[in-house]
C-alpha cells in the first residue's frame, strides 16, 4: 500500500508539472510573437507587462511551491507514513467498498469522484477538457494557447453538411502505457487512473477524478468483469468517495443493456452505510 500512496503522489506531480509546462511554454510563445511584431511595428511595447503581469506570475510561483511542497512530503519518511492514512476493507475477504469514513485522513479533505461510462464514451477526454477549464480563464486565452494534455486522447469527429469524418488526436498516442488505441471497441484506458486538482489555486480544496476502464467492452461479459475488478480494487483504497459520475453519450437513448447490468453490479459492492 506504501507503493501504491507513492505512485499516487507522484501522479500528482506529474499533472501539476505538465500543467505548469504547458503555462510556462505559451507563455514563452506568446513573448517571442509579441517581440516579432514589435520590432515590425505592428503593437506596443506594453502588451508585453500584461503577459508578465503580477496575477501572472503569482500564479507561477503558487504552482511552483505546490509541486515543491509535493516533492519534499515524498523526500520525508516521517511525512510519507503521516500521509498513508487509507483505510482499507480487504482482512473482510469480500469486495465491499465502504463509504463510511472511520478514520480522519489526510485524504479526508479531497473529494473523490469516480468517473464511470461505456468503453468510447469520452471519459478521459473530459480529464483533459476540465483540466483546460482550470487553466485558461477564458476561451480566448484557451485559442491563443496549446491545449492542457494529461493523457494521450483521439476520437471521431464528423464535420460539414456531409458528415465528413476526422480523427482528432492530442498527445503522444504512441508513447501512452495506459492506454490502448490499436483496438477500436475495446476500452482504451487500461487501468484506473487519478488526476487531482487544485481549485481556485490553494491546496485547500482538492478534486481528484479517478478514470476507469470503460463498460460494454467488444470482447464481451467476461472483460467487463476483468475491467471491473480494478476499479473496485482502487477505490477500496480510499477513505472515501464522494461521488459517481456516469457519462452517456449524447445520441444514445437508452442505456445499453451490458452497461447497465455492469453499473448494477458495480453499486451492488457498496455498503448501505
């Protein structure tokens, strides 16, 4: 369980500098346009102190003393077994999730979100979209700037009056371990997965959103079943879970069949209490 705490905080880590990378980086963009065009004549001089602004750059040294704060915790014995306060039911021998909280936990003050849907549905796209939201304030600042990616993504997108269909890609989708393009209809995310974030810039309130393997996998009952197991196996490990949430497909009128049987045994594994 230490190794799984570890590698936990070490994703955290991970998406707070890919964020950070992504600032840093559109940033440096923005100023070597802003120094083309004034060499040309085409702005002024003093665009440029509203890139480098002090809610800017306030901004960097938040996000920068937070992944600092991170590193040190993971660097201190004393701080690490501090911060392993799961609670776990696996002594019991069944797979019971327990959403009742017996111990205050330093994971008490993150609200868990677990997101569940059909194999396709845009489960990790949505990760990506909400880490974006956060980022840029506005959809013009999010235009002008390279997109937050967290995890590799590509889905279809038809366009026009012909319904032209596109395959939209972002990251690296031949550098990903976790995720499976190669075989369409199966679920691409591979393993459970969770993404925390920090709202309104403090660590004080924290989000984590753990992505799951989808349901309704092509290969039938049986990997539904196997995919199913990770995912009661990691949020046993938490303390606590706040809340589930299912997406659909906007087309789809119903629930799938397979879908559904897999979501009522999933809520079937939660205690009452």
């Amino acid at each position: 369980m230490l190794n799984e705490h570890l590698e936990e905080q070490l994703y955290e880590i991970q998406i707070q500098w890919i964020i950070l990378k992504n600032l840093y980086e559109n940033d440096i963009k923005q100023l070597k346009q802003l120094i083309t065009n004034i060499r040309y004549g085409q702005c002024n001089i003093s665009i440029i102190d509203k890139i480098l602004s002090q809610r800017r750059r306030k901004n960097f040294d938040d996000r920068i003393n937070r992944i600092t704060e991170k590193m040190n915790n993971i660097t201190t014995p004393g701080q690490v077994i501090t911060d392993l306060k799961l609670s776990s039911n696996k002594d019991s021998g069944e797979k019971k999730i327990s959403k009742k909280e017996e111990n205050v936990s330093s994971t008490s003050d993150i609200t868990n979100i677990l997101l569940l849907g059909e194999t396709g549905v845009g489960k990790s796209t949505f990760i990506n979209a909400f880490a974006n939201y956060l980022t840029f304030n506005t959809l013009e600042e999010a235009q002008r700037n390279e997109p937050v990616v967290l995890m590799p993504v590509s889905f279809l997108m038809t366009t026009g009056d012909n319904f032209e269909e596109h395959i939209v890609k972002f990251g690296d989708i031949d550098d990903s371990n976790n995720e499976d393009f190669d075989h369409p209809g199966q679920s691409v995310t591979q393993h459970c997965k969770a993404y925390v974030f920090y709202l309104n810039g403090t660590d004080q309130q924290k989000l984590r959103i753990i992505d799951t393997p989808g349901f309704g996998d092509t290969r039938g009952i049986e990997q539904d079943d196997l995919n199913m197991e990770p995912i009661l196996e990691y949020v046993n490990n938490l303390s606590h879970l706040n809340a589930i949430c299912f997406l659909l497909k906007p087309n789809a009128s119903r629930l799938n069949i397979s879908f559904r049987s897999c979501i009522t045994h999933l809520l079937s594994q939660f205690n009452v209490d």
